[in-house]
C-alpha cells in the first residue's frame, strides 16, 4: 500500500480554493458502481509488524461511500476494526473465510483467496 500515490492529473497547482473537492466529486462520478456479482474481488492475508495479520479485500470498483458501507458492514459482522480507502477494505484479523461466506450471502459472485 504506497502512500505517496500519484494523480493521474496533468494538474500541478490551483489557486481553486474547491479545486480538490470538485476532482473527488469529477473522480467519483467517473466510476460508477458495479452491480455485486460484477465484481472481481480478492481476498488477501497481510503480516505486519510482530506478525499481527490483517484481512485486506481488494478490487472493488465504485464510489468511495459504497466501499466504506460495505467496510462498516463486514466490520460489524465480523467485530473486528478496519478501514476503507484507495478501494480496499482492511480487517484486524485473519477473517478470510468468514468475509468470503458473508460476501457471496450479499451477492458476490468473483471472490477468490489471494495471497499469504
């Protein structure tokens, strides 16, 4: 996960006091949501520092508040922590079984374990 992305933007600087909030917004509507057995997810497994593993779900295409609804959803079921950004939902945890079941129960057909 790099933190330094680049924007595709060939914009370097604006004097646009709302220029960032109007690029999300462009950005945004630019990337429709796919229907959820449209959806080619994968299911990684992550080791960070002093071996704690986390659940990362990667691929999902749409508008950043269906991500975090979805991230809040699984989050809950499966009471554990977690965030949702640059289009993966992150898990405290080793859950990939459990995010696989509760994925295809909400309709996901393209799921796959990945990774460790």
């Amino acid at each position: 996960m790099a933190k330094n992305k680049r924007s595709s933007s060939p914009i370097v600087f604006s004097t646009d006091p709302d220029f960032l909030r109007r690029q999300q917004e462009r950005e945004e509507a630019a990337s429709p949501a796919l229907a959820p057995e449209r959806q080619v997810l994968r299911i990684w497994l992550e080791r960070g520092k002093g071996g704690k593993e986390a659940t990362v779900i990667k691929g999902f295409v749409g508008p950043q508040e269906a991500l975090e609804e979805l991230a809040r959803w699984l989050k809950s079921k499966c009471a554990v922590g977690g965030s949702a950004k640059e289009g993966e939902i992150i898990l405290q945890g080793n859950h990939r079984d459990r995010v696989m079941a509760l994925l295809q129960e909400r309709g996901y057909k393209d799921i796959k374990k990945a990774g460790g």
